[in-house]
C-alpha cells in the first residue's frame, strides 16, 4: 500500500509541476490586447492560465490527501 501511495504521491507532484510550468507559458504568451481587454469575453490566455491554475489546486489537493492517507496507514499500522 505504501508503494502505491507514494508512486501516486510522486505523479500528483509531477503533475502540478505540469501544471505549473503550463500556466507560466500561458502568461508569458499574454499580449498587450489581452491585458486591456479587448474583445469580447476574456482572452484565450486568461482561459488557459484559468484552467491551469485549477489543475494545479486540483493535483496540490490530491497530493496532500494522498499525504493524508499514508501519514493515516503509518499511525494505525
């Protein structure tokens, strides 16, 4: 169980690094016309960096339950 939950630990990790390193390029893409809003609706950039930073929380939350879990096995084990 322990081996599992620390290769799966270790993918969440990877995974919000992803996460990350995807939102930065997504910002450092923003144009000037994208930081004055025109247009209609928000930019395709703004989108990007929106998705990316909820992947980000969501793999972040993962990891940390996975934490959760082995830190619960150790105690009761």
């Amino acid at each position: 169980m322990t081996v599992f939950l620390t290769i799966a630990l270790v993918g969440f990790m990877m995974a919000t690094v992803y996460a990350l390193v995807r939102g930065i390029i997504a910002f450092l893409k923003t144009t000037e016309a994208d930081l004055n809003g025109r247009g209609t609706g928000p930019s395709e950039s703004a989108l990007k960096q929106n998705k990316a930073m909820m992947m980000r929380i969501i793999f972040q939350g993962a990891a940390i339950l996975v934490i959760v879990l082995m830190l619960a096995a150790r105690h009761s084990g």
